[in-house]
C-alpha cells in the first residue's frame, strides 16, 4: 500500500478537560477513544 499521509485528517481523542468545560461536546468523542 502507498499514499500519501495527511495530517489534518488524523482524529485524535478529545482531552476530558475540554469535554468538562463545553457541554456541547459530550457523547461526540472521537471514534476509537473513550472518556
């Protein structure tokens, strides 16, 4: 396999501080991490 990697695409978890202080953001975690 080849390609090329981009890196804006990477989803990487949510820091738990920031889910803490915007309620918006709970339940949207990014797939593969949890809380």
């Amino acid at each position: 396999k080849g390609g090329t990697w981009a890196p804006y695409k990477a989803l990487l978890p949510l820091p738990s501080q920031e889910i803490s202080r915007n309620p918006s953001l709970r339940g949207h975690q990014n797939p593969g991490y949890t809380n």
